[in-house]
C-alpha cells in the first residue's frame, strides 16, 4: 500500500510526550536546530550515561531531518534504561521513516506500552510499517487498535487517512484530517498531510501552500515541511522564490541534511551540475544512507551522461530503502537506457504485481518488455498502466504505438490522433510523428510537426524536427532557416549546429561547419556533443587523422566512464585501419562498462577486424541476449559466420534479422549474395520474389532478382528485372547494376546512354562516378578514368579509394602529383597497405627509388610479409640493381610455390639479375 507521505510517521506535534524529561539548558523556542543538537552533543560529552539528554538529542536530530543518527541516539536510550513508553513511540516512527518497516514489525511488533497514549503511538507506526510492507490489512488493525487505546490520538487519525488515500477514497481522507485539525489544531502531521494531499492529488497549490504554512506556525523547525515548500516553488519554476526559502532554512539548520540537499537542488536547477555534484559529495559524506541525496546523485550524473556512477548511486538508494518507489523507476530506467531490460524488469517486478497501482512502473516495464521482444506483455501492461491513469496520454500513445508494431497500422495510427488531440504536450504528437514517418506519410508527420512548433515554439527541438522533415521533403532552405531558429533559441542545441554543419558540408563549405561547432565550444569547452560532432566534421573535411585521434581522446579523458566518446574512438580507428588500437578501446570501454550494448558492438566489430572471430561471435551474441528484439547483431554474426564460411549459420541469421525488420534489404540482398556463393540459384530466386509478393510496389525484390541471374550470367534476364525495379524506384546501387548488366550483355551504346542519363540528373553521385572510373580503369581508358575519380575527390575529397585510384593512374600516365595524393590518401589510412604499395610505385615513378624501397620495406613489415608487396619491393629492387635485396625477396617467394600463384613474374625478374 503506496502512502502520500512519510511525513505522518513523524510524530503528532514533533514535541515528546509530556513527561518527557528536557535537560534544563535546552530551550527549543529561542536555539536554531543545528545549535540545539550542538548544546545536546555538548552535555553528553559531559555526561555520556544521561539517557534523558539522549532522548532530547534524538528528537532535535529528528527535527534537523537526519533519522539515522536520531535512531542511535534513541537505541541509546532505551538501552539505558529510559522509560519505554517514551522511547519506543519515536524509535518505531524512525525506523519507519529509514525504511526499515519489517524489521520494526519483528523487532516491536508485539511490544506492550502501559501508558495508554504512547502504546497508540506505538500501534500508529506499526501501521504505517504494514502499510509499507503491504499489508493493508493488519494496517487497519493497528489504526484501530490504536483508537481503542486512546480515541483522540491524532497519530491513529492521521494513519486512518493514510489508508484511505491509499484506497483512493481521497475524499474520505481529506474528512478524516480536517476532524482530526478541529480536534487537534495544533496537529503538525495533520497539516502536513492535509497540504500533501491538496498538492498532488487536488493539484491545488495555494491551498496546499496555506496548509504547510499553518504547520510551520505550530512547529517551525518541521523541516519536511520546509522541505517541501522550497520544492513546490522549484517545481513552479519559481527560483527566486525557491531560494528565499531555503535560506530561511539555512538560518535555522545550517549544516543539516536538508539543507545541504537543497543546496544541491538549487544548484542543479540552475544547470551547475558540477557544483551540485560537490554539494551532494558533502552531504553524502556526512548522510550516506539519505535516500534523497542518492537519487538527485543519480539524477545529476544522468543528466551529465554518468550512467555507470548513477547505477551505482541508485542501487545503494535500493538497498537503504527498497519500498521507494522513484528509486526503481529511475533504476529501471538507467538499465533501459543502456540495454539491460532483464535487469529493469527484475527491479520493477515488486511494483507491477497484480494488484498494482504504479502506472510509471507499468510504463516502465512495458518498454522493457518490448526490448525484450514481448509485445503481448508490454501491451497488457500499457492496458493497466492507462486503467490506472486513463487521462494521461502517454500510456494510451505508447499503446497505439506497441498495436502499430503488432501490424495494426490503422487502428494504431487512429489511437494515436485521439490521443494527439486530447494531449495539451508534445508527446502523443512525436509518438505520431514518429509513426507516420514509419508508414511512409511525409506529408502527415509535417503537418504534426508543424503543430508541435506552434505548442513549443520556444523549444529548439520543434524546430529541428520540423527542418528535418524539410529536408526529407528536399526544401533545404526552409530546413536551413529552421535550424538556424533552433540554434537562436538555443546555441548550444548541437543537433540543429550538425544538422546546419551537414548543409554547409553540401554547399562545399567546410570552414564554416567546423566553425559551427567551434562556436558551441567556446559557449560550453566539454559539450560532449559538440567534441564528438567537431572531430567528425574534421574527419570529414581531410584533417589529419591523427589530429582527430588526439581529439577523441581528450572527450574520452574529459567524459571518464562513459560510452559514446569510447565508442566513437573504437568507431575512428576501425574505419582508418587500425584494428588492433580500435580493441584495445573496446576492450578498456567493456571492462567499465560490461553491459552497453554500443560498446560490445564496438567490441566484436574490432575483434572481427582483427581475426578474432570465435570472440566476435561470441560477443554479438551477447549482445542478441541483451537486446532480442534487435536486428543488428544479427547482421553482425552473419557477416562473421560468412568470413568464416559458415553459410547456412549465417544464412540462418540473416532470417532472424529479415523477421525483426522485414523491410531491412541488407538481410535479404546478403541471403542472396550467400546462396549465390554457394550457387543455390534456386533458393536465391526465392529469397527475391518472395521479397516481390510481399512488397510488390518495392523495387527490392526485383533488384534482388537482377543480381541472381547476374551471378549466372543470365545477362538478359538480369536486364529486364533490373529495369522493372527502376520503373518502381531508382537509386545509385540499381544503375549501377543495370549498367554492368548492360555492358555484359554487349548493349556498350545502351549502357553510355544510361550512365549519361544518371549523371545529368545525379551529377554529385561519387558512388557512380568511382564505378564508373574502374570501368575505364579496366579497359586501359586512363584519361576517363583520371576525370572520373577527380570528380568523386570534388564532392567526397576523403575517398581514400579515388586517391589511391588517381594515384595509380597518374604514376602509369606519367603525370605529376601521384605522390602526394599517395600520401594524402595513406595519412587517412594509415593501415592500408594497397596504399602504401601505390605511394612505392609512385615514388619510384618519381625517381626516388630509395624512398621507394624503404616504403615498401616499411609496408611489407606491418603487412606480415604479404606475398604481392613483396613482389613489388622485388621489383624495386632490380629497377635500383639491388640485385641482393632483389634475390633474397624473390627467394622467398619462390619458397612458397604454387601458394604464390605469380611465379611467371617472379621467375621474368630473376632472369633480370645478374
């Protein structure tokens, strides 16, 4: 049973019973609680066995809100012989209030108080400790046994309204406490939860506000009250207001745990994360076990991208007090965000028993079972988390949104335009947004875009959704002004600055991207966003690759602990050649972080890279574990099964991503790559018609089949299925296809006539133009091929493969300039030894034949001995008449036999040697 508020197990007036005895010198009128606790601590000193001054010390810590240490103090206590029926009532109020209610049950819960009023007490916490422990049946025992001891006790009262909000007869909760306040007017817990129950489940703040005041007039060190008056004010987004009162706290409990607490919220709430970090450290360090403190620990480190250190800060919060409910919501959470549903399921399973009332935790574990795969359960706890909370609109989209994923694209689409409409937010309006864009309805995710804008149009994430869809709608200039109204808004709103930086990158202006991110660096020097995004930018511009090495480095030194700069480290190496530096990244990202499913990607792509294929398998399957629902490690396996030859597993994987993602190509086009390998033409065909029954307007299928009578050379026929798919849908890939298919089939004319066609309306496509390049390369058409990868280095100057092309030709053509493009192209990537061989050819082209040498000395030591770079550096060596280094290489060559299928060449040059 879920109650409002703890503040009702902390006494009925915060004052002991009267017969309390107070030592002399202790005045709670006229000293500041942290003075009061200071006198106390001072007299036992002198007298470590007064059990009265520890009674008195326990309540005033009670007060300054730190129940950990007020529980020692009054164990002390009744260890020293103090009356029971004055020690035991608060003692089982504290050990409710620390979240300890079973152990309080079977420590106390037979206990017998003599004095009637104080054994009430007593009955009025062990209620709240069933109520707790979920047991609302023996917590209606306790309210009224507590009543039959003494029929005006304000602690059973209020315990009675407890029970009746939790329910959800909040009427009949609200009768009780304002019976009890004309009984008992000067009831702090009674006003207390008399403001609770007006702010949260009356939405009415003023009146909630006059009640917490009323309970401030009667007992104003109640800092839970003071507590909560500083959070409504942050909550109304009242700063100033919010500070005002916890000043006034301050003055009165300076030092305490709540004081040092809303320091930090204060800070937090003013986007000083850092500072709120050092505030939460200070008071963690004196309060460990403060729940409060743990969770905005968590909050803050979540919000600084911390999920590893906010993991563990929730997870102590869980194991001090595990009844809270927030502390597993966020925990859940966090184990969602980085790809753990099991986890978050087992920590919400205490919250969504049948019988339940926690919608969020509903929600919750709805998603995670949806990435587990389990859509019928995610869907029935939508169902209950909306019966819970029928007018809240999230849970009704989300579950339109789980029927769209089930196949009701219709009935889903229509929940979601109810939902829209009766949402005054921008969620339901994203949910459907985000499912038109699915369905393929451009036109209809803009018109939603367009009302999100006109909801926030002070948001920047309004605008960038709407330019986004404008550019999908090929209207960049629309799209442009609106990120640039993103950005105004706000300047450090990195997605419209990449969106901004792309555009600019399309315009050939490359300065003016990196000075986007520049921008947002100077504003904010650590914005990770804008570190990540500006070290693309370089990469992409023809920085020096080490130069953006060095730049993701320092991200991943400045954001210790997290995965996005790691795996965008790994991400850089894999893609410049350097396999063996991207695993040990991914390696050290693991280790702090086992279970992120970007670094086990990251992982088994390096580990694939390198040869270790028996670890990659093993990793992507870790990975399908964590995330079933998820096609991409499957894709992953099957390109390693396939390098290892293992077709039918890979096949097999393929399948299992094509049944997640029906309309992923890459699934199918690899099955028909596989099956052609193993020249299976029939099973192939198959693959591609069935992708044509069930997509007959798609140009996949079609596309599919081309390629399988391709691999047969059934060039007709492959022509024919080629350009069917085109009627439905061109692109560079199917050109490309129909021009090779073309030119096979000895229609040359038709294929020019083709390939003039696509570049005079795809004049930047640099995919076609380097095909187009080889094809001339191919037939010796230096010239034609020289012009085409010249234009592919205008519109993408980092294709390393054009360079590498270029360089080739310009060596063979005599011409100047091979040289630098080789190293150019070689800087980009420094592991690909096809480069470092041209950089030798053109060296030597040069007329440095000793730079030559030693280069391809070099290559051929990282390369492990690569039999063809041998051969070059063979060649070499007789063209400088090194005839020693040119008969030690081609010994070794000949060595190797009919391994080494050049042996003609390799037995031409020994006939050059003297």
């Amino acid at each position: 049973m879920a109650l409002v508020t703890a503040a009702a197990v902390a006494g009925c007036d915060g004052t002991p019973p009267p017969t309390v005895a107070q030592p002399k010198s202790v005045s709670k009128e006229h000293q500041p609680l942290r003075a009061r606790v200071i006198t106390l601590k001072n007299q036992l000193d002198a007298d470590p066995y007064s059990a009265d001054v520890r009674m008195a010390l326990g309540l005033a810590l009670l007060d300054l809100a730190d129940p950990h240490s007020a529980e020692r103090e009054l164990s002390k206590a009744l260890e020293l012989g103090l009356d029971p029926n004055l020690v035991l009532p608060v003692l089982a109020r504290t050990w409710v209030q620390l979240g300890r209610p079973k152990e309080l049950i079977a420590t106390y819960g037979d206990a017998q108080l003599s004095h009637p009023p104080a054994a009430a007490d007593l009955k009025a916490a062990l209620g709240h400790a069933y109520a707790n422990s979920g047991d609302p049946v023996k917590a209606r025992e306790m309210a009224e046994a507590a009543l039959k001891l003494d029929p005006g006790s304000a602690g059973a009262r209020v315990l009675q309204a407890q029970i009746a909000l939790s329910d959800r007869r909040v009427d009949d909760a609200i009768r009780i406490v304002d019976e009890t306040l004309v009984a008992h007017p000067d009831a702090v817990d009674a006003w207390e939860l008399k403001g609770d129950i007006l702010l949260l489940l009356r939405n009415d703040a003023g009146a909630a506000k006059a009640a917490y005041e009323r309970a401030l007039d009667v007992a104003p060190g109640r800092l839970t009250v003071r507590s909560k008056l500083i959070s409504m004010a942050l909550g109304q987004g009242q700063l100033q207001l919010a500070e005002q009162r916890y000043e006034a706290m301050a003055g009165l409990a300076l030092g305490s745990l709540p004081q040092r607490y809303f320091k930090a919220r204060l800070s937090a709430a003013k986007g000083d994360l850092k500072a709120a970090q050092a505030d939460l450290k200070v008071a963690l360090a004196e309060y460990p076990k403060d729940v409060r403190s743990l969770l905005l620990s968590a909050e803050v480190d979540l919000r600084l991208g911390s999920l590893r250190t906010a993991t563990d800060f929730l997870t102590e919060a869980n194991s001090v007090a595990p009844n809270v409910a927030r502390t597993r919501h966020l925990l859940a959470q966090v184990y969602l965000r980085s790809g753990t549903p099991n986890k978050a399921q087992a920590v919400l399973e205490p919250l969504v028993r049948m019988g339940s009332r926690d919608a969020t935790a509903m929600a919750l574990a709805a998603e995670a079972a949806l990435q587990s795969g389990m859509g019928f359960v995610a869907a029935r706890l939508y169902e209950r988390a909306a019966a819970e909370e029928p007018n809240n609109p999230r849970y009704r989209a989300a579950l339109a949104m789980v029927r769209i994923g089930k196949g009701e694209v219709e009935e889903g689409l229509s929940d979601l335009e109810s939902a829209a409409a009766a949402d005054p937010s921008t969620y339901s309006d994203m949910a459907l947004l985000t499912a038109n864009l699915q369905a393929g309805q451009l036109a209809k995710a803009t018109v939603v875009a367009e009302r999100v804008a006109a909801k926030q149009p002070m948001r920047p994430a309004s605008h960038w959704v709407l330019g986004y869809l404008n550019l999908l709608s090929k209207r960049p200039a629309d799209a442009r002004r609106l990120f640039e109204r993103a950005l105004e808004l706000d300047p450090l709103f990195v997605p419209a600055a990449l969106a901004l930086a792309n555009l600019d990158l399309d315009a050939g202006d490359a300065d003016r991207a990196r000075s986007r991110f520049q921008s947002v660096m100077a504003l904010s020097p650590n914005n990770l966003d804008a570190m990540l995004a500006l070290a693309e930018i370089q990469f992409l511009t023809g920085s020096n690759v080490a130069g953006v090495t060095a730049a993701l480095e320092k991200a991943v030194a400045v954001h210790r602990g997290q995965a996005r700069p790691q795996v965008a480290l790994a991400n850089h190496l894999l893609r410049t050649g350097e396999y063996r530096a991207a695993l040990q990244v991914a390696q050290k990202a693991n280790s702090e972080l086992p279970e992120d499913v970007t670094v086990l990607d990251a992982l088994g792509r390096a580990q694939a890279s390198t040869g270790d294929t028996v670890q990659a398998l093993a990793t992507f399957r870790r990975i399908v574990t964590l995330r079933p629902r998820d096609h991409e490690p499957l894709m992953r396996m099957a390109d390693v099964l396939a390098a290892r030859k293992e077709f039918p597993s890979a096949i097999d994987a393929l399948k299992a991503a094509a049944q997640l993602r029906p309309d992923l190509l890459s699934a199918y086009v690899k099955q028909v790559e596989l099956l052609t390998t193993t020249r299976n033409w029939p099973e192939a065909l198959r693959v591609a018609r069935d992708l044509q029954r069930r997509f007959p307007n798609d140009p996949r299928g079609l596309h599919l089949e081309g390629l399988v009578f391709s691999a047969q050379k059934r060039w007709g026929q492959a022509v024919t299925a080629f350009r069917d798919a085109g009627k439905r849908g061109e692109s560079s890939e199917l050109t490309l296809q129909l021009h090779t298919a073309l030119r096979a089939h000895g229609k040359a004319d038709e294929a020019r006539k083709l390939a003039d066609q696509w570049l005079t309306s795809h004049p930047k496509d640099g995919y076609f133009l380097g095909y187009l390049g080889e094809v001339a390369l191919l037939a010796k058409d230096f010239s034609v091929a020289e012009d085409h990868f010249r234009a592919v280095l205008r519109f993408d100057p980092r294709s390393v493969d054009a360079m590498n092309n270029l360089a080739w030709l310009l060596t063979a053509q005599r011409k100047p300039g091979a040289v630098d493009i080789a190293r150019k192209a070689l800087e980009l990537q420094p592991s690909r030894m096809d480069i470092a061989d041209t950089l030798s050819s053109a060296l030597a082209g040069e007329g440095q034949l000793q730079a030559a040498i030693d280069n391809q000395k070099q290559a051929l030591e990282r390369s492990g001995g690569a039999p063809l770079l041998r051969l070059n550096l063979a060649r070499l060596a007789v063209q400088a008449k090194d005839f020693t280094l040119a008969r030690a290489e081609l010994d070794q060559l000949s060595a190797l036999g009919k391994a080494f299928p050049s042996q003609g060449e390799v037995w031409q040059l020994r006939k050059q040697l003297p």
